[in-house]
C-alpha cells in the first residue's frame, strides 16, 4: 500500500509540474524598444511610446498591448525553443486606456513584423529578447524584419 501511495504521490508532482512549466521566454512581459519593419522607419520607438508596448508569451497564445490598442495571437514554440511561428494577430481598442499618437501605427507594425511568420529567438543579454524574421525573403541588402525587447530583472 505504502508502494502505491508513493507512487501517486509522484505522479501527482508531475502532473502539476507540467500544468506550471513556463514558456522558454517566462512570463515575462517584454517591454517593446525597436520595431524593425523596413529600412524607411525609424527601429526605435519614440520617447512618448517608450513603455507602452509589450508583449507575453503563453504556450500557445500571446498578449499585449500597444498603449490603447490590445494585442492577441497564436504561438507555435519552434525547434526545443528558439524559434516561434506566429499565426494571426488580432487588435482592439482598449476602453481604460488613452491612446497618444503612435499606438495604433505601433501596433500595425508589431502585426507586420510577426503576423504569419516564423521568427528567430535570441537573448543577447538575460534581459533583453530579440526576434528576428526567418523566412529568408529578403536580399542581403535588404532589412530583415524583426523586434527587441526589454524585461524587468529576473525573480
């Protein structure tokens, strides 16, 4: 009996480490600092959009906002982790939330960049996050797509 109790004891542990595993990027909110979508527009985001964007990623969905528009998708966790392919993107306008200029054309170009792509995963620093375009569409001199983030310091 005691052999048996033991053995649901474990697989009770197991079944709640599994329900609590975190993504490979945490639960992080990472805070957006560069938009990367063509070779036209400024990466870095403007002082007054400084902190307004963000984005957390789940094991099959994200969310987040960029300041008063709401952001939502699917995420595919690619090769053990360091890729992620992105489905659709939806957004909205968030009701407890006053837009500035550049949250709307912040968000248009979060879902250009990630929307219906395979994206790149490194950590530069512990507290940064860079995605990076994998399709490989683009000629060397051309920009390729991609997004950094900052976080918090780790718990």
């Amino acid at each position: 009996m005691a052999h048996i109790t033991v053995v649901c004891i474990v697989a009770g542990l197991s079944l709640v480490a599994c329900a609590m595993q975190e993504t490979p990027l945490g639960t992080t909110q990472w805070q957006v600092t560069q938009i990367t979508s063509d070779a036209t527009r400024p990466s870095i985001l403007p002082e007054n959009q400084q902190g307004r964007a963000f984005l957390v990623f789940g094991d099959r969905e994200f969310t987040g906002a960029s300041g008063c528009i709401a952001l939502r998708g699917s995420v595919e966790w690619l090769d053990e982790g360091s890729a992620l392919r992105f489905g659709d993107i939806t957004s909205e306008q968030r009701d407890d939330t006053k837009c500035v200029p550049g949250d709307e054309d912040n968000a248009n170009r979060i879902k250009q960049v990630l929307a219906g792509h395979d994206m790149a995963i490194s950590r530069p620093v512990d507290s940064t996050l860079r995605l990076q375009r994998k399709d490989g569409d683009e000629q060397p001199w051309q920009t390729t797509p991609a997004m950094e983030f900052i976080s918090g310091p780790s718990k």
